[in-house]
C-alpha cells in the first residue's frame, strides 16, 4: 500500500476553504492508503509563538481534524514535535543542503520579505525540516497545493542526492498529489481571491450561526445586474460559488435565475447562503466542541498516532544511520 503524507500548521482553525480544499480528501485517503496526518508546530516556531498558543493552537487543530472524519484507527494522526527521529534526518539533510539552494526558495525570499527583522536559520531552512517529514515515512505520494511544489522539487532532491552520495536506492522521490482531478477553490467573502486566514475572509468550521450570519450578510456584492443572463463579477460569482458548494442545487439554480432576469435581491441569498452554511457546519462544530471539551481522548489519539509515527520513523532512521555509516540504536 503507497503511504501518502500531509500536514498543516498549528496557526489557527480549520475554515471552509481547508475544508473543501484537502481535509474532505483526507477522509477518503485514509480508506485507500497509508496515511500519516501531521500538526506541524516546529515549522510554526518560525513565527515565535508563545508557548501556550502552541498548545492550544494543537488542540484545536486536532480536535478539527477528528470532526471532519479523520478516523486514528485507520490513519495516524500525530504532533511533528512527537517524533524527535525527524530532527536527526533534518540535520543529515540540512549537512547535504547547499546555502544557495536554499536562498532560492521563493517562499523562503517572501517571507523574508515580509519580516525583515526575524529572518532566521529555521525560515532558510524550512524545505529541509519539510523533506524530512516527507521522506522520514518514505512517502510515495504528498498532497499538497502549488503553492508548496518549490518545497515538494526540494524534498525529492534532497532524496535523490542522498540515493546518489551513498549509492543507495533507499529513499523514493515524493509525488505531488492531488484526489481528485478538480480541487475545489472556496472563494474568500472580501469579493477577490480564496477563503484564508490571513485575508480576514474566512468563515470557521467553528463558527457559531450569529457569527456566520453576520460575515455572509457583509460579503461583497454590486448594485446588480441591468442585462438578462449577463456575466456575474466576481464578487458575485464568489457567492454562487460558495452556493454550488453548500446548497441543494435547487437554490443555486433558483437564485441564478433570479439573476439572469435581474430580479435578484442580494438580501435574500445571503440569508439563505448563510442559512446553508449554518447547516453544513453546525453538525462538525458540535463535533469539534466535544472533541475539545474531552482532553484525555485527544491525547491518546495523540499518543497512538506518535506511536505509529514514531515505529515508522524508527525503521527509516536505523537504515539511515546504518548507510551513512553510523552506530543504529
């Protein structure tokens, strides 16, 4: 069975565009193939957050992952800092990784960009700690979004120079994976763009209903249409997309209709968007809150999952060591 891998962040709640975008597939994974779901909180200490909001920020993450439907019986579900065995394969790769390489790295050079003042060892050398994640499970297969293929052409070299410098075939060269041929692209409420975090357009999976009917109703819209069946802006366009997602077809074809003969009032389909998105989140709010609310079934999902990663890394780990030409444990 291929093993595929992923992990997020720990920055935050999960929102619809995370939802849609990869969680919803990593529920149909995990039926398919060996999967290993991470909470990255050693990437994140590139940012310095206090320690408290690491934790927390962990928990919410893992309490969001079970109630979108990641079963820890079928996939391991596990905190990066967990398994130290990344560590040492971080620091064999960043021993092998050449400091032009690195500066090259076009998310490496935006967040410089961004904060000038905190341009640290762990920002340059974030594609390394990313590598090892990867190949530490010797992943077939990760997916991932465009944003992060740099980082994904980099775990595969650095694979590769360690096949070629110890002459080896040890580690596979990881696939960029998408599920599904079409990825679904949430649109953000500010009228442009995807839903995220950083946009300040996002609606929560923990959202609660005052909360969501309050940021629907101040989404962008226009004045409205003046010409039968004309082409909707993207403001527009934003929220039937986010109808076709969340609604029965029957009110997405209802409300284009109400279009295209110019007779729509941009009050009731948000009422009714957000009526939508209410009943799609409200059954994984009240998951996410009984998840939260119950610490000790979180932290044996956690430590079964450390456990699963920690078995497979182990084995990864001991051959590395033992074709570099060190003592294995």
């Amino acid at each position: 069975m291929e093993t595929v891998l992923s992990g997020i962040r720990p920055t935050g709640n999960l929102h619809l565009g995370n939802y849609f975008g990869a969680v919803k597939s990593f529920v149909k994974l995990q039926d398919e193939y060996k999967c290993f779901f991470f909470i990255a909180d050693w990437h994140s200490l590139t940012t310095h957050p206090k320690p408290a909001d690491i934790q927390q920020s962990v928990r919410t993450i893992l309490a969001e992952y079970l109630a979108c439907g990641i079963d820890p019986e079928k996939a391991a579900i596990y905190v990066q800092s967990d398994v130290p065995e990344v560590l040492e394969l971080y620091l064999y790769l960043n021993m092998n990784a050449y400091l032009g390489e690195l500066q090259r790295v076009t998310t490496f050079k935006e967040k410089a960009r961004k904060q000038p003042d905190n341009i640290n060892a762990g920002l340059l050398t974030y594609p390394t700690l990313m590598a090892a994640d990867i190949i530490i499970h010797r992943a077939d297969k990760v997916p991932v979004g465009k944003d992060q293929e740099q980082n994904m052409e980099m775990a595969r070299r650095f694979a590769r120079r360690f096949n070629q410098m110890y002459e080896v075939d040890f580690f596979p060269e990881p696939a960029s994976f998408a599920y599904s041929d079409k990825a679904v692209k949430v649109p953000g409420l500010d009228g442009s763009g995807k839903m995220g975090k950083s946009e300040g357009n996002a609606i929560y999976l923990v959202d609660d209903a005052t909360t969501i009917r309050k940021k629907v109703m101040k989404a962008v819209t226009d004045a409205g249409p003046t010409l039968p069946n004309s082409e909707k802006p993207e403001p527009v366009a934003n929220l039937f997309t986010l109808l076709e997602i969340v609604s029965p077809k029957s009110t997405y074809d209802y409300f284009n209709e109400q279009y295209n003969n110019c007779s729509i009032r941009y009050g009731d389909l948000k009422k009714q968007l957000a009526e939508d998105i209410i009943a799609f989140n409200t059954p994984i709010r009240e998951r996410i809150l009984s998840y939260s609310s119950d610490l000790p079934y979180m932290e044996r999902v956690a430590r079964m999952g450390a456990e699963k990663a920690r078995e497979s890394a182990s084995k990864t780990l001991n051959e590395v060591r033992h074709i570099i030409g060190f003592r294995s444990c």
